[in-house]
C-alpha cells in the first residue's frame, strides 16, 4: 500500500470567531485519550497512516483557549475506528464543522455547532469494481449516503475526488446549508438544520440549486479580487517554494484555490473576472514536468499551474490571452532547475507564423516560430510487441468573433519523432470539458 501521510489540519471561520482543528498523536501535537504519547508506533515514527485524531472547535474570543481547563472548546469528538483520517475542515461563522476524510472509505462529514454529527456522505465511484481493494481492506458498513462520482480517481493511495474543488457555507430562506462542487462539475449540496444531503443535480430543488450557484459565482468573484490584491505576497511564496517552510505557510492553501476559482470564472462566464484573469496570466509557476514525445532525447515539457485555466476562461469568455506560454520545454532532470529552451513570447502574429508550419518541421524549429502550444496531449500505441508514443499540440486562433484550433500531430518511430499532421479542427473545447479537465488532472 502506497504511504499515506494526514499532518494536522485547522481552520478558522470567515469572521474570525471559530477554529477547527484536527490534530493526531501520531503528530506529536498531543497525547491519546487516556493521557499516553505514542512511543516507537510506526505512524508516529514516520508520520504515515495517522489515526486517533481529536477534533475541536474553539472560540476564539476565549481569553485563553489553551489553557488546562479547556476554556473555549466548544467541543471536542475523537476519530472512530473505522473513519479515515482527515485531510480538509472548515468552519463556518455560525460554527457549522464540515470534515472531509481520506482514505479508502472517504466522506464528508458535517458536524453540528453542538458537537453532533448530523450528516455523513460516503464517496463513492461508478466504475470501481474491477479496482477495489482486497476483501481484508474493504471498509465495514458504513452510515450516511452514497455520493457516487464519475470521475473519481481510485488510487494505491486512496480515492481522489477533492482537487480544484470549491466548497462554501451559505444560508438559503434563513436556514444553514454547505455546497461542495468537484472541479468537474458534480454538486453535493447538504441542508445542516436538517442533516439531509443532496447528492446529484436530480435530487437539489432548483431553487436551491440556484441559491447554491448564485453564492459560488459571488464567492470566486471576491475570493479572486482578494487573492490579485495579494499577488506579490504569492510570488514570494512560489520563489521559495523549496524552503523549508513553505507547506507550512498560511496563504498556500488560499493560493492553491486560485486554480479552482479561476476554473469557475470560465464555467460561470464571470466578466467582471476579466482584469484578475489578466494579472494571474502572467504568474509562472511550473505545476508538473513529463517527457516530451515530439522533442525525445532529454526535453522534458513543464506544465504551468494557473495559465492553462486562465487562458481556457479568458477565451470562453471572447478574449485573447497575451500568450504567455502555457508549456515550457527544458533540459535536464525532470523537478529540477534546469535551462528553458528559449521561445518567442506574446506574438501578435502568431496566427500567420502557424501559416508556415508544415509537416516533417522539427520539434524546436516549431517552437521557434509558433511558441508554446495551448494544449498538449499524449497517448500510447502498441507495435508488434513495443510500444510507441503519440503527441498531439493545439494552437487556438480567434477570427472575428470566432475560434480556430490548429492541431499538429507528432508520431513516434524507433529512436525518432516526425510531426505527421498538421490540420485545423474545430474547437470542441469550446462545448467539452476534456481540455479543461486535462489541464485540472496535473
């Protein structure tokens, strides 16, 4: 089984007044229930698989909410036996706790200001049969609902669902309820008052449903406006990124919903997103690093972690991205610090530069003239008893009013790579998810 690691995790209501914490012996943050610290236990010693975590809420206008007493705990609720771990909480102003748990049995799990449970939303896939784990691993029955996801990642590491997702607290006809929308489009909506959950699009009432979209589109547009005024404090962080102390900074977490938000802006068409979109393009942040089946050799492709959404948001909406590249190609070591290969950047012309690209053109000649593709796409095939690879690079052109996507098809041969086709198609990124999911994927 692939190592599993749950640090502690806290976090404080909008307006200041609540915190949730999660924290485990095996942290070395506090001892078990009865008093004792684990000693030589393998989770404590190598801070994998950690379990028998404590939950608290705690005031935070009690004057001193550590002290032995327990003033300001408001509550306090132990991990069961058969719960995973934690690996995100929230907390609402109103002191709504929701948990999400990870593992092999996830959930999520809202907790009442009074220390209740009052919901619990199993996750679960469409398609899991043929990856289940073995029978001695499988969870026991379990309460709760079944949320069943359709592109669920299950994993050696557990199940996967939560990246670029958008979770948010929101009050509709005066009664509390909480919204967790995957970045692929799939909504859990659970009413608190009531601990009923929602768990697809069929079971929400539209007008909840609209209530629910109406606070998301509210919440990206100040979450965006907020994050750009921060925008130098988030550049200092990406460039120490290999600190020591850098997972440990408290505006990661928020910098890492950027992504999310600005998925959202292109999903909900958000104009008013426009100038945020303009200031996160130009951020470079390297997200991923794969080889590169076109260039072969030692050239790896590094994939950017914002511009990708912003430039798919920035063209469902009708505008131009500047054409910071989405990609870059270097040598090297994959992850590590390495020369990029220089490409020409931000080309006013460079609809009628991909004029002159032609089949047989080398990889780097490509790229000289035309600079980083929009999109880039691999995929295997096998020959006799090997197997060899394809790439494929999207260039996208606005016309008028109207798009254009260029495609260029790059086929593997031995030790070789030959760009095989280039034809325009139509760009069906404009209707599907495909693209944007791909670029959410890494």
């Amino acid at each position: 089984m692939t190592a599993i690691y749950y640090p502690d995790c806290e976090a404080t209501s909008e307006d200041g007044r609540y915190t949730l914490e999660a924290r485990s012996p095996h942290n070395g943050t506090i001892p078990y229930r009865d008093g004792r610290m684990p000693m030589d236990e393998f989770p404590a010693k190598y801070r994998q698989h950690q379990r028998n975590f404590r939950y608290r809420l705690l005031d935070n206008r009690a004057a001193d909410r550590t002290s032995p007493d327990g003033m300001g705990v408001i509550w306090e609720r132990w991990q069961p036996l058969r719960e995973n771990s934690p690996h995100e909480v929230v907390v609402s102003p109103a002191g709504w706790a929701v948990i999400r748990t990870h593992g092999f049995a996830p959930e999520v799990i809202a907790v009442g200001p009074d220390g209740r449970d009052r919901a619990r939303v199993r996750i679960a896939g469409a398609d899991w049969d043929r990856d289940e784990p073995d029978e001695d691993e499988k969870p026991k029955a379990r309460e709760g609902v079944d949320w069943v996801l359709h592109r669920a990642s299950f994993s050696t590491a557990g199940v996967y669902w939560a990246g670029d997702s958008w979770r948010f607290f929101f009050e509709h006809d005066s009664a509390p309820y909480f919204s967790w929308r995957t970045a692929w489009g799939e909504r859990l909506v659970i009413d608190l008052g009531k601990g009923v959950p929602y768990t697809g699009e069929g079971q929400v009432p539209p007008e909840l449903h609209r209530a629910a979209t109406d606070e998301e589109r509210r919440l990206v547009v100040q979450f965006l406006a907020g994050m750009t005024l921060r925008m130098e404090e988030v550049r200092a962080l990406i460039s120490r990124r290999v600190a020591e102390n850098y997972a440990e900074d408290p505006l990661l977490p928020d910098t890492f919903r950027v992504r999310a938000a600005i998925h959202l802006v292109g999903v909900h068409r958000l104009r008013e997103c426009v100038p945020y979109l303009r200031a996160w393009e130009a951020v470079d942040w390297m997200s991923y690093s794969t080889s590169s089946t076109a260039l072969r050799r030692h050239w790896s492709l590094d994939g950017q972690m914002f511009r990708p959404v912003v430039h798919h948001a920035l063209k469902l909406l009708g505008e131009v991205p500047r054409g910071f590249p989405t990609y870059y190609f270097g040598a090297g070591e994959f992850g590590v610090s390495r020369e990029r290969m220089h490409m020409p950047e931000l080309l006013a012309d460079r609809r009628d530069r991909a004029a002159d690209v032609q089949p047989g053109m080398a990889a780097a000649d490509v790229l000289g003239l035309v600079g980083s593709p929009d999109f880039v796409r691999q995929w295997s095939r096998k020959v006799g008893k090997r197997y060899e690879w394809s790439e494929v690079w999207e260039y996208d052109f606005i016309e008028g009013e109207s798009w254009t996507t260029l495609r260029l098809t790059w086929d593997q041969d031995g030790q070789a790579c030959r760009l095989t086709a280039v034809e325009p198609v139509p760009p069906d990124w404009l209707d599907s998810d495909e693209r944007v999911s791909e670029y959410l994927r890494h």
